[in-house]
C-alpha cells in the first residue's frame, strides 16, 4: 500500500512539474490575427508580449488579401534565436495571419493620378490627360502616390509612378502622358510656391480661395495648386496671372 501511494505521488508531482514547465507556453491550439505592416512580429501573434520583445522580427507578412500559418515551433525556434526564454510565453500550436487588404479601383487610381502626378512632372508642356488600365490590391491605409521628377515632351508618353497604401512597399504603375507643346512659347504668368487665388466650380457655384501653385504654369495650362486650409492637392487651369480655376 505504502509503495503504491509513493508511486501515486510521484506521478502526481511530475504531471505538476510538467504542467508548470510546458503550460506558460501553451495557450489552446489555434488563433488568428490580423497583420498590417509588411512584417510579423512577436507582438502580432502573442497576446500580451512585453514591450521589449514585442518587436521581434518573426519574418515577411502574407501579400495583402492572403494569410500564412505560423506554428509554435516556428516561434519558439525565433524565440531561442534571439535568446529570449520561450516558457514565459503563451503560444498557440497554430496561428493564422492574415493581412487584409484594399481594392484599389482603375476610376479611383484615376483622380489618384490625375491629383497628385502633375507635382512629379515639369517641362515647357500642357498635360491634356492622364491615363492609367486597370486597379491594384494593396494594404489597408491611406493612398498616396510618389514618382521621379520628370521632364515632359510632347505627346504621349510612359511614366512610372508607386502607389502606396499606408507604410506599405507599394506598387508600380505605368501612367500614359499626353502632353501638348503648343503652350512654350506662353510665358510663365504662375509660378510655382507662390500664393495664387483658387477659383472653385462646385455644382456651378463659385467660391474664391487662396492656395499656393505646385507648379510654374502659362495661361490655358493645368496645374496642380494647395489650398490654404486643405491637404488636398487640386488640379485646375491657369486663367491669368495669379489665378487657377479648378471644377470640382
């Protein structure tokens, strides 16, 4: 009887000393969690990472609109790597990232472009339209749009823009220029940094503000202009010295 309770005690001692050894580490069997930036760290997949670690770079995240599964293996292999004790954690035998994504439209790429490439490009030229084909997946997050500045001719021309959703890496974008040399012999009655009054079409109305040029510009031509108290970049027509009509 005596030897029977020993045997019964030390199995129960054991089954304690494994459950604290390997239960800190364990958190049920599977999760999922949503990623935005462009890497997975420890603080994504782990609930309640301190400060410190939580910054572990645990590798790439999925493209946007997929998803990867990362095991607890993998983790704790990342863990002992960067010699930081993996027992402390809670760490699902299986977690799901998943990185959400926007659909970017070719009509919403469009006034994308149409806004914010004309600040990219200079020459002796009138735009007469910009074109792109097709839309983009990207990440979550606010557009944007960067390219090299570039110096038009005339007609039509390619252009490499990147559009980018947040902190994104971006995609890359080929925009059709159709650019006119007609207006080089114009001369410059816009100058680009100066304050210039914005004359606004909206729904036939008209509203008078002020903004400052992106652009040096020649009378008939469009530029891009910032108003004063908006982030938004315009596009609108030269009309005379100083004065930039935009339709909205």
């Amino acid at each position: 009887m005596r030897g029977n309770t020993n045997t019964l005690f030390a199995l129960i001692v054991m089954l304690l000393w494994w459950g604290y050894s390997v239960s800190p580490a364990y958190a049920g069997r599977s999760r999922r969690v949503l990623v935005e930036g462009e890497r997975v760290t420890l603080g994504d997949v782990v609930r309640a990472a301190p400060p410190e670690v939580a910054a572990l770079d645990l590798g790439p995240s999925p493209r946007p609109g997929k998803s990867m599964v990362l095991r607890r293996g993998q983790i704790i292999r990342r863990l002992k790597e960067a010699m930081v004790e993996a027992r402390k954690f809670k760490i699902p035998l299986r977690t799901t990232v998943v990185r959400p994504r926007q659909v970017v439209s070719e009509l919403a790429l469009q006034r994308l472009v149409e806004r914010e490439l004309p600040q990219f490009l200079k020459g002796d030229v009138e735009i007469k339209g910009m074109r792109v084909r097709g839309g983009v997946v990207l990440p979550r997050g606010p557009l944007s749009l960067w390219a090299s500045q570039q110096t038009l001719r005339g007609g039509k021309q390619s252009v490499v823009a990147v559009v980018r959703a947040g902190e994104g890496k971006g995609r890359k974008i080929q925009v059709v220029v159709d650019a006119n040399r007609e207006l080089a012999v114009r001369a410059i009655v816009v100058k680009r940094g100066e304050t210039v009054v914005i004359q606004l079409r909206v729904n036939g109305v008209r509203v008078r503000a002020k903004g400052t040029a992106q652009q040096d510009g020649r009378e008939g031509q469009h530029i891009a202009v910032l108003p004063r108290d908006g982030r938004r970049l315009l596009r609108g027509r030269v009309n005379g010295a100083g004065v930039v009509e935009v339709s909205l």
